[in-house]
C-alpha cells in the first residue's frame, strides 16, 4: 500500500545529521522507501543501525494510517 505522506520526527533528524552525508542519503532513502512504499532496501553499517532504531516508530506510525482508515463504528449512547 502505498502512501503520500509520513511524518519525519526531528530525533530521526539529529541522529542521522551526525554521520557523513554519503550515509545520512542512504538512511533518508531508507527511510522514505519504507514510509511511503512499506519496502525495505539493502543497507548495512551505520545507516543500517540508525534505520534499525528509527523503523520501529515507522511502524507504528503506519499501523495507526491504517486504523484510521478502518470504518468508524458508530457508537451507543447511554441513556441516562
């Protein structure tokens, strides 16, 4: 399932802004291919230790997309 939009928390910024820029690419492309398409790419050292530890809140952020997008049951009142 694919989606337009995620949302980038500013710790995945200040933990990916302390390694070079040639790593800090690969977790960004990481990071949006698995947001947005649900896929993982290859990746290993540092970029893959930083992925490993942001794609928890990925995920957990798309569980809730999807909870959202369920049928909202319409619920009883009580009558008081």
């Amino acid at each position: 399932m694919e989606r337009d939009s995620f949302i980038f928390y500013r710790s995945f910024y200040e933990a990916i802004k302390e390694i070079s820029e040639q790593e800090q690419l690969k977790v960004y492309k990481a990071i949006t291919e698995y947001a947005l398409n649900q896929k993982e790419i290859e990746i290993e050292g540092v970029s893959k230790a930083i992925f490993t530890l942001i794609k928890p809140q990925l995920d957990a952020n798309f569980q809730k997309y999807l909870n959202g997008k369920k049928a909202k049951r319409k619920q009883k009142r009580s009558k008081l």
